[in-house]
C-alpha cells in the first residue's frame, strides 16, 4: 500500500505534515511514519501552526466584538427613539398658555 499524507494534531507537532499507512493509528500491524518535511524546516512549520492558531483566536474574538457592537447600536437606537418619544409626549402634555384680561390664567 502507497502511505498517505496527514497533519499532526499533537501539542509537540501541531499542523506538522508527515507519511503514514492508510491504516495509520487504526491497526496495530501498520507503524509506517515520516515526517514529510526535513527537520530543518520545523520551526516554520511550527511558526505556521501557531499563526493558524492565533489566526482563529482573533476570528473568535471579531466575532464576539461584531456581536457586542450590534447589541450596543440597538440599545442605542432603543434609547434614542425613548428620547424622541418621551419628547414629542411631553410637548403634546404640555397646555398652551391663555392670557386673558386680568393676565395668565
């Protein structure tokens, strides 16, 4: 059988390509492993790994702040029409002043 290329998923070798049996980690008859890359070249791909990493961490957090941005501009479209209402009532409340003869009544 012909090895397939996987990504290590370890703490030690996270996103690490390397060759492995079709039945890798599945039989125990199957042990065929190599890294796919030259040992050289690790601390880039180790570099890779933790800029994928990081890379998600700051998506999660956009998302979060996009959510608290939109919560924030409806609370304050919510308190902006309250003003308006509020004003528009209490100006209709409000009687105009009558000045009679002997002065405001």
């Amino acid at each position: 059988m012909e090895p397939v290329l996987r990504v290590s998923r370890t703490n030690e070798n996270p996103g690490r390509r390397f060759w492995g049996c079709v039945y890798y980690d599945m039989k125990e008859q199957c042990k065929f492993f190599q890294w796919a890359n030259p040992a050289e070249d690790d601390d880039g791909y180790m570099e890779a790994a933790r800029l994928k990493k990081k890379v998600a961490c700051l998506k999660v957090k956009l998302k979060a702040t996009k959510w608290r941005l939109n919560v924030a501009i409806c609370v304050g479209l919510v308190g902006w029409v309250g003003l308006l209402y509020m004003w528009v009532y209490e100006s209709g409340k409000r009687k105009p002043a009558y000045v009679g003869a002997n002065g405001l009544l």
